[in-house]
C-alpha cells in the first residue's frame, strides 16, 4: 500500500486549530477568574470576549480553507453532526457564543446566578472547543498517526497551555492582589501543563515507532524537521518549562514569564502546524472532515 504525504490540510487548517484551541482555553480560564478567584467583572468580560474574537479569527482561516465560503454553512448541518467532527466542533463553538456573550451581558449587569449559569456553561464549551480541535484530526482513519487517543489529549494539554500564557501576559500587566494571586496559579498549572506535554509527546513519539509504516514514516518526518526538534521541543516547551520555574520561585521575575509565555504560544502553533505537515495517509484512503 502507497504511503502519500498529505497536501490537503496546511497552514490554514493549523491555524484554526490553534487559534480555535487558544480561544476555548482563553474564554474557560477567564470566566474561571471571575468566578472562582474573585477578579473583577471586567476581567471576566474582556477575556470573554477575547476568547470569542480569537475562536472567530480562526474560523476566518476554516472559511478560506475551504476555498467557497457557502460550504463553511454545511458545518452547520444538523444531519451531519452523526459523522462530522467539524458540525460536532460547530454546536460545540456556537455554544460557546451564546453561552459566553449571555456570560458578558449577566457580568456587565450585575446578575450573579445567571451570570454564575452562564458563566460555567460558557467554559464547559470552551474547554469543549480546546477538546475537539483534536478530535477534528483524530477522526481521519486514513492518517494513522493521526487515528491515535494520544492526539486529542496532546492538543488539549497544548490549548489550555496556550490559553495560560495568553493570560498571563495580561495578568503581568494588572495591578492587585487577585491578579498577583491568579498569575501564579496560572504560572503553576502552565508548569503542569508543559511538563505533561513533555510527556505526551514523549511518549508518542515513543509508540510510534511501534506503529505501521505510515505513522513510522510520520515520526521520522517529524524528528527530521528542526522547526520540531529546536522550534518546538527545545524552544516552545523546554525552555518556557525553565523560565516558567524560576519566574515562580522568583516573584519579581514577571517578565521571564512573560517571555516564556510568547514562546509557548509560538510551540503551540508549531505543533499543530507540524502534526498536520507530518500527516501520511495509505492510498486509498483519504482525509475526512
């Protein structure tokens, strides 16, 4: 059986799913501030929607994708949603429109139990969002290295980590106790967060070589690309692991951190641009959506 470098999905596919994860993650972690870690409502709301227009930037990517704009409105197809994983990821975006827009409304009006219903509801669908653009490439049987449990949580633990660093940038900026006490437990969990990326990446590798040819073939491509060895592992995921960990023990020391943090999002988008550029599938199969 042929094994064929994929050429359908590039760099606007990976740029939806990271700025889709990036915004899920950020739309979850900032209504969590408000909610559970007593920052004022115009955190919540602004973060809110920046997680929204982030989401929304990287649909623009999908929609060019997919060359004629009017087939971005089957992803909205009812039927669909049986077998498609981007009319899933749809109900699941939409959600977090309705969900977070009503969020922001009951925020900005001082509605504190619907805005507390809203307000979670909104990050389940955010962190819905973070899930699902993994599961979006998990679905194509044909790209074995692709087909694997690992992908779908490798993305997550990557879009939620992004989503810290985009937060931390903005809580380095602000001035209060709540925002001092939310950035280092933001710093702490991005710490978590890398080293499990370390891990699951590890590991996939790891199991890889286990694997058929083609997701052999994907390995190999990946461990030869130095954008993989030296852009992502080494400068988007170890080194932001340093500098996060001194920057934590180091409480003046915001601006590591933040310079760690642009390098995180920087991995993030090498990674998701790098999983797809390494997608080998096996003629005849192909790529499904």
């Amino acid at each position: 059986m042929d094994l064929v470098q994929q050429q359908l999905w590039g760099w606007n596919i990976a740029t939806y799913l990271f700025f889709g994860g990036l915004g899920g993650a950020t739309l979850a972690l900032g209504i969590l501030a408000e909610l559970r870690f007593n920052l004022n409502k115009w955190f919540g709301i602004l973060t809110s929607l920046l997680g929204l227009a982030i989401i929304s930037f990287g649909l623009i990517w999908l929609v060019i994708d997919l060359i004629n704009p009017l087939r971005f409105l089957l992803a909205f197809w009812i039927a669909g949603i049986g077998h498609s994983w981007i009319a899933r990821g749809m109900v699941v975006i939409t959600g977090s429109y309705i969900f977070g827009v009503l969020y922001a409304i009951a925020a900005f009006f001082g509605s504190t139990t619907f805005k507390k219903w809203m307000g979670y509801i909104a990050m389940f669908c955010g962190f819905g969002v973070t899930t699902y653009t993994g599961l979006l490439l998990n679905a194509n049987v044909g790209v074995p290295f692709w087909h694997t449990p690992a992908l779908p949580i490798l993305f997550t633990v990557s879009a939620l980590s992004t989503g810290c660093a985009l937060l931390m940038l903005i809580l380095a900026a602000m001035k209060s106790d709540e925002a001092e006490h939310y950035f280092h437990f933001v710093e702490g969990f991005d710490i978590l967060l890398i080293s499990l990326e370390l891990l699951i990446i590890f590991a996939y590798l790891d199991f890889a070589r286990l694997g058929n040819a083609a997701v052999m073939k994907s390995a190999h491509l990946l461990m030869g690309n130095p954008l993989f060895t030296i852009g992502f592992v080494v400068l988007g995921l170890i080194t932001p692991l340093i500098l996060e960990a001194f920057a934590s023990v180091k409480h003046s020391a915001k601006g590591l951190a933040g310079v760690a943090s642009i390098l995180v999002l920087i991995g993030g988008f090498l990674l998701r641009y790098l999983i797809t550029w390494a997608g080998v599938f096996q003629y005849p199969h192909g790529i499904a959506g």
